[in-house]
C-alpha cells in the first residue's frame, strides 16, 4: 500500500489581514488654470476586510470626494484605486457602473431614496439590478431594520430616522463588501442618529462589509477600529 500524504493544511485565517481598498498616490483637483483647487495630493489609503474606518476632516477637506473616488463613482487625476480585484482607475466608466452595483453599497446625509417607489420597492432595487430579486430577502431586511409595518410607504411618508434605516437596508440589502457613508447621520437629530449609527454598525458587522465613513460627529469615532484626519490632501491617523 502506498502511504498517503495528507494535504498541507490550509489555514483560514491569513497572518496578515487582507486589503480589501487600496489607493495610492491619489491626485484630485477641481477647475482649471487659477480657479484650481486640489482637493486629494497623493493620498495613500488602506482599509481591510470587515474594518470601520472613520474619516474626519474641516469642511472642504475632500472626505466626500475621496468617497466617491473609493466609489468608483469619479475617476482621479492621477495614482491607483484598487477594491478586491477591480483596478477602478484602469476601468471605462461601463465597467465601474457594475462594479458600484455589486460591490458598494452607498449611504448619504440626504438619505437619496427613490420617492416614487415604496419602502419594499427601494430595498427591492439593488436585488433587482444584481439579478438576485428576493421577496424573502426584503421581508427578512424589513423585519431587520424594525420597518416591516412601513414596507408600503412612501420616503415623504416616512420621518428621516425611518428613511436612514431604509437606506441603510439598501446599502446592504446585496451585502457589498464596501460600505461607503458619507455624514451619514448629518441629517437627524442626536437620539436618532445613535440609533442609526448603532444599527449601521451592527449590520456592516453582519454582512462583514468594510465601512468607511466621512463625519463631523464625534460618536462613530468610539466605535471605530481607525480613525483618519483628511488634511492638507492627505490622510493621516488621528491622535
Ligand atoms: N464637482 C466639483 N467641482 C468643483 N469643485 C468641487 C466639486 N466637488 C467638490 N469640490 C471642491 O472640492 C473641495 C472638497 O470638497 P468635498 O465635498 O470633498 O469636501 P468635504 O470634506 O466632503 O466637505 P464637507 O465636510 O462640507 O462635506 C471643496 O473645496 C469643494 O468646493
Ligand atoms: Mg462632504
């Protein structure tokens, strides 16, 4: 009898953790000739699987354009974005339409809801657009974000906390590795925003997404694993 030899065994858990966004030397500017303003000046970023990375800056500073950058919704100047495997600044705006589709989920200050469709339809919308339609999947992310009694109204008969949770089950809904909140309790008043933040943040765990979010406030920074000052075009840890 031959001796068989066991495979190596693989171990799961990798030693280093795995970069899930990588951007280097990102360049940034808006306007042309004298009314230039350089927003991002060789920014370098690395966020990991499953991390929450909080993003603080003055106003102006360039937190929103680098989460549209890291959206792949604009394109820099110069430098390299990669998310997972997808080299965003190598690909055609085609290609990053269906790269935001899969793999990034969006949350906004202004809460950005289709108002001429319901609740269950907005949360119906990127299970729809991913081919992956699910009625049980919205009964169960209703039933998730405490709405399962609203799923027939409308974002204008809904308050701003019930709207955020909504965008928040959006977001998810598809569970997109990439998470990206832009001030995304900006909007609501103090005991709603925890609750929208605590809720957020239980759910990226859930889904394992990457959450990187652009505040002003200071109590996502407590829940944080990192927390980044965008200053000066650059990205530096926070003290
Ligand atoms: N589409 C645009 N065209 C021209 N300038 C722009 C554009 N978008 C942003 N800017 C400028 O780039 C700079 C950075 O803007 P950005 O919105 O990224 O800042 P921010 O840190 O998100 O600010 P806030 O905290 O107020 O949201 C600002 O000076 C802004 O005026
Ligand atoms: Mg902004």
């Amino acid at each position: 009898m031959p001796t068989v030899i066991p495979p190596a065994t693989t171990d799961a858990t990798p030693a280093v953790p795995t970069p899930l966004v990588v951007a280097r030397g990102v360049v940034m500017r808006y306007g042309a000739g004298a009314l230039t303003t350089g927003v991002l000046q060789g920014l370098n970023f690395t966020a990991h699987a499953g991390e929450f990375v909080v993003v603080v800056g003055r106003s102006g500073s360039g937190k929103s354009t680098l989460l549209n950058l890291l959206g792949g919704m604009d394109q820099p100047l110069a430098g390299e974005i990669r998310v997972g495997l997808a080299r965003l600044t190598e690909m055609s705006e085609e290609q990053r339409a269906r790269f935001r589709r899969r793999t990034v989920g969006f949350v906004f200050q202004s809460f950005n809801l289709l108002p001429t469709l319901s609740v269950a339809e907005n949360l119906a919308l990127p299970l729809a657009l991913n081919g992956r339609a699910s009625a049980l999947r919205i009964t169960e992310m209703l039933a998730r974000l405490g709405l399962s009694d609203r799923a027939a109204r409308y974002p204008d008969q809904l308050s701003g906390g019930e709207q955020q949770r909504v965008a928040i089950g959006r977001a998810l809904i598809h569970a997109p590795p990439l998470v990206l909140a832009d001030e995304p309790t900006g909007n609501l008043d103090e005991d709603t925003a925890r609750q929208v933040l605590v809720l957020l943040c239980e759910m990226v765990r859930e889904t394992g997404s990457t959450l990187i979010m652009a505040t002003h406030s200071h109590e996502p920074r407590a829940l944080a694993d990192r927390v980044l000052r965008l200053q000066h075009g650059q990205l530096r840890t926070e003290q």
